[in-house]
C-alpha cells in the first residue's frame, strides 16, 4: 500500500472513530457517507443486517450510493449472501466471473464484502461496491475490518 492511501485509512479510522463516539442514531450512514467520498474506488457504501425475523436473511440498512432493488437478501445468493452463510470476507475482484452474482448495476465492476460480528454472532456485514476492476487490496480489508469492529456497536 502507498503512502497515501495508509495515510487516508488512518485519517479515515479515526474519523469513524469519532462519529461512533458523538452519539446519534445515524451514525452508521454517516460512516457509508464518508467512505464513499473519501475513497475514490468506493462507489456504493452500505449496511446489511441480519434480520432479527428471518434469521437466514439479511435487510439493506444505511447506505451511500445509488438505490439497490436487493433490500433482502437470503443467505447463500449473491456475493452479500455468500459471505453472510460463510461468515467471512469476500473479496470478488470482477464480478463478471461470477456465476452466484446479483447486480445492482451494470456499472459495479468488483465487490468486497466483510461479515460485521457481535459477541460472536454475525448481525450484518458491510458491502462495497467499485466501478473498477480489480481495486481492493490487503490494505482496503485490513482497514475495513477495523470499521466493522468499530460500527459493530452501531447495531
């Protein structure tokens, strides 16, 4: 990773940081809000969570970007409900290779997403979206995880 991109994921840490602790009920979209403007690769932002109902099904929560038609997303189908049923990060970097792929838009190229745990359980996970091929690095999943311990005491 470049110096500046480990430059702006500490800047960035420690702002997430700060939002969570100032309190509000819109912290979470803040963070999607931030993240999509501050990393150039970030197009679409956003917060799924295991719905309390449906146990094996996960529900669109705050997010930062264009408006998704995948506000439920059952365990197993797509990259998101993949990664829900595996419990672990995915890391897909063209999603045209991708047979189990639900798109949101012609214009989303890669994905990466990372499962969100409280107390051991998995309550959601944080979804990104790039209109570019191949974007993510280690350095991108390092930081992200970090966001989710952070934004784990959103939910």
């Amino acid at each position: 990773m470049g110096d500046d991109n480990k430059a702006r994921f500490d800047a960035l840490y420690g702002e997430i940081a700060r939002i969570v602790a100032g309190g509000g009920d819109d912290r979470a979209q803040a963070i999607c809000e931030l993240l999509r403007a501050r990393v150039p690769h970030y197009d679409w932002v956003g917060f799924y969570l295991v719905d309390p109902g449906s146990p094996r099904e996960l529900v669109l929560g705050p997010f930062a970007g264009a408006p998704t038609d995948h506000v439920r997303i059952p365990f197993g189908k797509g990259i998101c409900g993949q990664a829900a049923d595996r419990k672990e990060t995915f890391i897909i970097q063209d999603v045209s290779w991708e047979t189990n792929y639900l798109s949101c838009s012609v214009h989303v190229k890669s994905e990466i997403v990372l499962p969100i745990f409280q107390n051991g359980a998995l309550i959601g996970e944080l979804d990104i979206d790039s209109h570019q091929v191949a974007p993510f690095t280690e350095a991108d999943e390092v930081f992200l995880e970090g966001v989710c311990d952070i934004a784990a005491d959103l939910f």
